[in-house]
C-alpha cells in the first residue's frame, strides 16, 4: 500500500485554479495578446466528482473529458449544475458518437469524415449545433490522430455543410518539444493555417492549443483556449481510472 498524504481536494484545486489562471493573464500580457481573449478548459479526465465539485464551486464552468463512458456519467451525475460547458477531447469511436452527441457541448477531436458526419446525424435538432474542433496532427507521427494540414481544407468543407455541427476551430496534441521555441515552431504551421481560415468568410474563433507543461508556447503562439489537467487537479493515476 502506498502511502497517503492528507490532503484537502477542495482547497487544492481552488488554489490551483486561482494560479493557473493568474498564469494564463500574465503570459496574454506578456504576449501583448488581447485581454481575456484565452479560456482555461478544465481536464478532468481520470478526476472524481468531487474535483469537479471543487472546481466548479471556485467558478470554472469548462470541463473537458477524454473517454466516452467517464464523460457521460459524470455529465450526468453533475446534470444538477445547469451551467458546466463539458468539452470531449479525446480519441472518438464510431460507435461512441451518439453518447457524444446526446451530450457535450463542444468536441475538439474531429479527426475524420466519418465522425463529423455521425455527430451531425445524431445531434438532436432540439438542442444547440453541437460546437467542433477540427484535430490537427501538426508532428507527423503517425500514432497522434488529426488530419493532416493538406487535408484540413476538404475537412472544414464538409463540416460547414453539416447542419447540426458549429465549426469553432482547430486543435492540436504537439509532441512535447524541449524548450519554448522550439515548441512555437512546431504549433507554427497550424497557427498559419487557422489565421488563414480567420481571414475567409468561415467564422472561427478557437485555437485549442496548451496544457499544462506548454502553456507559455501555446498563449505566445495565439491559442484561445488551453486544456490544462495536470496543473489544476494534480497527476493522474491511471491505475485508479474510473
Ligand atoms: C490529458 C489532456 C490534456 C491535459 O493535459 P495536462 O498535461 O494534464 O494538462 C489536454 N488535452 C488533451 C487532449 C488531453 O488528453
């Protein structure tokens, strides 16, 4: 047995949160990046209720989760706080979709025709278009999912045609690089790819770039939305997964 050191979750995270935050306001100064222009998007994936519970009740609202199962039950079990904004960034099976789309607000992990098209089927009419990030494989491995930047344009093509999807922006999962610079070169390409798209007629508005270990990199580089797990709700044990 591991050995345990007492801790208070709910102060934790609260204190976590107060200095991510303060860290994100000071790089968009920093950066000469517009006040306010970068949300902070809770990953909670992994994390109990109750981390959530703390969070929310320090004002965070944003909550993004990687695996289908874990996100709709605690989508459910949190049903009672009517304003959490829950975010599915992880890897997304076809046979999945529909609990996705009977459920989130935004997903960040578009990666292939297939998924866009499902989650536009299923989306119910009654509720809002669900908001979508096109994912970019911006380090070439073939292990990272994502679209390659040659093959964003028919992507976002297609999703505009797609009724029931609200084309937001692009997101990308960078290998880690070894320094800031050299972090900012590899997001370089994509970032020109979505200031181009910002320049057509198509209205996006996210650049989901950062987390916790790169978050410098990602604000100088132009992201508007940072998902950061680590740095709120402390390291994730896999072996306890839910
Ligand atoms: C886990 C995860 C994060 C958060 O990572 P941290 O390093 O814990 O901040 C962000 N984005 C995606 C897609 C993730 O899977």
């Amino acid at each position: 047995m591991s050995i345990e050191i007492e801790r208070n979750e709910t102060e934790d995270v609260k204190v976590n949160l107060t200095l991510v935050s303060q860290q994100i306001d000071q790089l968009v100064q920093q950066y000469k990046r517009k006040e306010g222009c970068v949300r902070l998007l809770a990953v909670s994936k992994t994390k109990p209720l109750s981390a959530l519970e703390a969070a929310y009740s320090a004002g965070q609202r944003a909550f993004g989760e990687n695996y289908v199962q874990e996100a709709v039950d605690k989508c459910h079990a949190l049903a009672h706080l009517a304003d959490i904004e829950w975010h599915f960034i992880g890897p997304i099976q076809s046979n999945k979709s529909r609990l996705i789309a009977d459920t989130m607000h935004w997903v960040h992990s578009i990666d292939r025709e297939k998924i866009a098209r499902r989650l536009s089927d299923q989306r119910s009419v009654d509720m809002p278009p669900l908001n979508v990030c096109i994912q970019v494989n911006i380090s070439g491995e073939d292990s990272k999912s994502g679209v390659t930047l040659s093959e964003l344009g028919a992507m976002v093509d297609l999703i505009r045609t797609l009724p029931n999807l609200c084309l937001r922006g692009l997101m990308a999962i960078p290998a880690p690089q070894e320094n800031s610079a050299a972090q900012c070169a590899v997001y370089e390409p994509l970032v020109k790819a979505f200031l181009e798209l910002s320049k057509s007629d198509i209205m996006i508005d996210t650049l989901s770039i950062g987390m916790s270990g790169d978050l410098p990199a990602a604000i100088q580089s132009g992201s508007t939305m940072v998902r950061v797990g680590t740095a709120i709700f402390g390291s994730r044990d896999y072996s306890a997964k839910m």
